[in-house]
C-alpha cells in the first residue's frame, strides 16, 4: 500500500490546532454535501454473537444457553430493545439507547460468502458451493472482508478507483488491505497503531472530519479503525470472559463518545460508523474462545441508519440448521452485500456496485434496507 507522505502536515495546519477539540471547528454547514463511512475492525474473533441475544423468549434464550454454556448473558442482565424479542449484551447501555433512539442498527448473521450456501449443500456438497478461502482462520476472514473478491486492491481502495480522487480513504488504525488501491494513496493518520487505541484512534477521525475543509478533503470518504484485543484462544473460561466484557464495554463507551462529537458537529446524518469482524466465534459450550468461527452479527450507527434489527436473525440451538457441526453458524448475510449497502449510500446510488464487490452478482439482493 501506498502512503501518504504529508505527515508532518498535520502537525502544521490546523489539524493540530484542533486536535484538543474537534469541535472548535467554526466551518459547519448543514447543507454540505459530505459523506464519510469509518469502518471497525473488530480484530481477533470479536464473540458477537453474545452480543445480541433472545431476552423475551425464554425457550429461545435456553437453547441458545444450551449450544453456548456459560459465555451466554442471562435473560435479566440483558438491556431490551425497544419493539424486539432480543437484548443486547449487559456491556451496551449506550448502545442500547442509540437504538431505542433509532439512530443503531443490527445487521445479523454476516459473514464471508462467494455465494448463498446451506447447512444441506455443505453436508451433502450440493451444488459444489464455493467457499471463501482460508475459511476458519482468522486472516483468511479477514482478507475476505477487506478485498471482496479483489487480488490487487481492497474494495475501498475499489470505491477511490471509481471515484477517481486522492484521499477517499484514510487510516487511523494502521496499514490495511482494505484501503489498498492500484492507484491512489491512503493517508495514513497513524503510522504505529499498536500504541493507540480505540479511543484515540476516533478522536483523531472526529479531528480530520472537522477539518476536512482544512485539509483538504474530498467530499467522499472511508475511514479505517482497529478495535484490537478480542482474541481470547486458549484462555480460561473466567478470565476470557472478563476480557470480552471489558472489551464490549469498551466499544460501547467510545462509539457513543464518537457520535456525541459527530452530532455536536452536525454531521450525525453524513457519518456513518459500523462494525466488522474477522472470524466471530464458534458456538459451542465446549470450545470456549478456542475456535475461530463464521457468522456474526454487525452495528451500524449513524443519523442516516434505520433503527432496527435487520437481516436474517439464526437459530442458535442445538442441531439448528444455522450451525455447522463445528458449532460455526453459516451466514446468512454476505459481507458484500453489507457493505455494498453503505458504499451506495456513501456515493449516492451513483458508483457501479458489481466493479467494487465482484461476488454481488450471487446474491439476489444487492443491498440491504438498514440505510435510507
């Protein structure tokens, strides 16, 4: 990948004068056609899958209970959201009034796709369904979030193509193949990610977003964050879920910081955030953070997101048909469609879907609904 070699720009423009408040910015115009996406990574086998789970439903939450053991919250801690069957994960009380303020959506069951499967085609190799390579490991689900089909670019890097213009895309959270693209840099924000987390690398976005008149900026952008640290393999049942819970509630207190300095900016309906993962977990009660799994489910926040759950929710249960004998749960969603979703918002409808994600083509439906 390309990077930027402006660096030391930032440390001379008025980036840095705002750095302490983004907010200072004085250049807010409500009808400044502007759009900007900032990407999540969830890095290391996020368990979203204990992040939303079957709160008034008491059989369901049993046998949910009864495929995922102990890393499964109970029906009372769970926080209710408003007109769903579901709760989200004790460590979400922000999140939890984002989506009662309609301004969160749940997008379930996503994961790496070439094309729709069931549990009887793979079982029975129907149809030879092809499947993403390196499925299981951790970078192989990666690369398949971040290229989408690609060899030599990201599907970022993809949409600055089709755009034709520099600075699409910038990264606070390291060099990625996500943003990679054949033609254009990636300003890179932050050279050494490892020392800088979650909630610095937002705070840097909500800097270069206030800036962006400043600095430059095209009117269309996609940013890059690294939440690191989910990787829970080989520890022990306690200390693994202390760590999910720490790092849940670590997500859920920066992303609602985040969107209080977007809406104090006005620009809560031109930004919009959202998750991805690289592997989830497996299911089973009995392989507690020791496997890589499939499916998961993803957020999506933002004053342009309708409120909701969205996408085909899985039975999480013993012998369910959504749950391969590894106990990985087959996604119902492809991450092509989900992110094509928030690249035809982001460009208006106005960029050719199919050249960003070339598998869009085996999905009947392109994009999703959880965007107006």
């Amino acid at each position: 990948m390309k990077t930027m070699n402006r660096r030391t720009f930032l440390k001379t423009t008025a980036v840095s004068a705002a750095m302490t408040s983004p907010l200072l910015a004085s250049n807010i115009d409500n009808n400044e056609d502007y759009k900007a996406i900032v990407c999540v990574l969830l890095e290391g086998g996020a368990d979203t899958l204990s992040m939303l789970v079957p709160k008034y439903q008491l059989e369901a939450h049993g046998k949910h209970q009864a495929l995922r053991g102990e890393v499964t919250p109970s029906m009372a801690s769970l926080r209710s959201l408003a007109g769903s069957r579901y709760g989200l994960h004790p460590q979400m009380p922000k999140m939890q009034s984002m989506f009662n303020y309609r301004d969160l959506a749940v997008v379930s069951n996503v994961g790496a796709l070439v094309q729709p499967v069931s549990k009887k085609e793979l079982e029975t190799n129907t149809n030879k369904a092809e499947l993403p390579l390196g499925l299981f490991s951790q970078m192989g689900q990666q690369n398949h979030w971040m290229m989408a089909g690609h060899e030599d670019k990201g599907w970022a890097g993809a949409v600055a193509n089709a755009l034709a213009q520099e600075h699409t895309n910038v990264s606070v959270g390291g060099v990625n193949l996500m943003q990679h693209s054949d033609v254009y840099d990636t300003f890179m924000a932050f050279d050494e990610v490892e020392q800088r987390s979650i909630e610095e690398q937002l705070e840097k976005v909500a800097t270069l977003i206030a800036s962006r008149k400043e600095t430059n900026f095209p009117k269309r952008q996609i940013y890059f964050v690294r939440h690191q640290g989910w990787n829970t393999q080989h520890k022990p049942l306690d200390e693994m879920k202390q760590n999910d819970e720490k790092m849940v509630a670590q997500l859920d207190t920066v992303l609602d910081k985040f969107a209080t300095s977007l809406t104090q900016l006005k620009l809560d309906e031109k930004v919009t955030t959202f998750t991805m993962f690289d592997s989830s977990r497996i299911t089973s009660a009995d392989e507690h953070g020791l496997n890589h799994g499939w499916g998961g489910h993803t957020f999506v926040m933002g004053g342009a997101v309708k409120a909701g759950i969205h996408g085909t929710m899985p039975n999480i249960e013993p012998n369910s048909k959504d749950v391969l004998p590894n106990t990985a749960l087959i996604p119902t969603t492809s991450t092509d469609q989900y992110l094509a979703t928030m690249v035809n918002w982001l460009c208006d409808g106005k960029i050719d879907l199919h050249k960003v994600f070339p598998n869009l083509k085996n999905f009947e439906h392109k994009t999703l609904n959880f965007m107006v």
